[in-house]
C-alpha cells in the first residue's frame, strides 16, 4: 500500500514558509528547505520538481492558511455585532491584536514578499495572489457600503479605494515593521486605519439654528 506523503509535503512547505518570510524564498536554497524540513533531497524532489514548483505550491499553502483566517475573523466579528460598519472596526481592530499576540519573529505575508522576486513571479502565483486579496477587499467594500445606505461617509469617497486601503496599509506596515525593526508598527498602522474610518463614517455636526428676529 502507498504511503501517503501528506505529512512530508506539509513539512517541506511549513520550512519553506518559514524561510521565506525570514529572507524571501528568492534567498533560499533548496538545501536550507531541505534541512529545514528534516528530509533527503530524494524525498524533496519526489514531491516536488524544482524551486518554480515549490513557489508556486507554497503561495497556494499560503493562500489556504490566509483564507482561513479570514473565515474565522469575519464570522467572528459578524457574530459580535449586526452593524456592518461596526463590523469592518472590530475586522480591523481584532487583526491588529492577532499581530500584537502571535508572537512571530518574522510577521509579513508572503505574497508581498513574492511580489519583488521576479525570478519566482508567473502569472499563476499573480492570479493566486491577486484573488485572495480580493476575498478580504470585498467583504470590506461590501460592509461599507451596506454601512453608507444609514450613514453616509463624508467627502463621497470611492469606497471600493477606502476597502482597497486595508490590504494597503496592512502589507505597507509590514515594511515599515522589518525596516524600523518594530513588528508594534503594524498594531499602530491598521488602528490608524481604524481611526480614520470612524472619522470617515462620523456622524457630521449638525449647524446650530439661529433664530429670526421678532
């Protein structure tokens, strides 16, 4: 009976996870992934045929891990409240605490990190990028806009560009976190976001009512 390499495959793809978030998979050879996975290189290359196969199986490993998070925190933050922008806030609020709480010495994502490396860049791993993205871009601009019909945002902003803003400040954090080596900037970026979508969706001032003259 064949043996079933599941947990080999998973090994292999968790090293290299772990590898390409500390310096990029572009950096890492395929005997740093060998080693880090504890296998032989028969054993790596039964799974796998070269480096392009590897990158492209381990933004898809990526891809799954990353829309699992995103079911639990949206289920989550639809559960703890019915207001759709409220929903976007605890979104928000409860990501920047899972960065603050992970305890991870290398905190990034990996399509980022793909998106510089043209060497391991098709248009597979794009597409695959691309359409995980979307997945947290939707459910955002979906929420504001439900949010907008009761409480119009000031200004008439594109709300499909201020949904967009959330994966930009999130990925944008991660390269001021490596840079300034500080992963608080992530907590404090995305509740910067926070804040400015409260202001965005304030309630304006109403102007007070002078009274005529009798």
């Amino acid at each position: 009976m064949p043996r079933d390499g599941t947990k080999t495959r998973t090994k292999i793809l968790d090293a290299a996870l772990k590898l390409s978030m500390a310096r990029g998979l572009a950096a890492t050879s395929l005997d740093d992934v060998i080693a880090g996975a504890g296998i032989t290189k028969g054993s790596f290359f039964y799974h796998f045929s070269n480096k392009q196969e590897l990158a492209t199986r381990l933004v898809d490993y990526f891809a799954k891990f990353d829309q699992q998070h995103f079911e639990t925190l949206t289920e989550r933050v639809e559960n703890l409240s019915r207001d759709p922008l409220q929903q976007v806030l605890l979104l928000v609020g409860l990501v920047a605490e899972w960065f603050t709480d992970s305890g991870m010495d290398n905190p990034g994502c990996l399509f980022a990190s793909f998106c510089y490396q043209s060497d391991l860049w098709t248009e597979d791993i794009r597409k695959t990028c691309q359409r995980q993205l979307d997945v947290w871009t939707d459910w955002v601009e979906g929420k504001l806009k439900q949010g907008a019909k009761t409480n119009p945002p000031h200004g008439k902003p594109d709300i499909r560009t201020v949904a967009e803003m959330f994966n930009g400040v999130f990925e944008g954090a991660f390269v001021l976190a490596r840079t300034a080596n500080d992963p608080t900037v992530i907590n404090r970026q995305l509740k910067a976001y926070r804040d400015y979508l409260e202001l965005l969706f304030s309630t304006k001032p109403t102007k007070p009512t002078r009274r005529k003259k009798s």
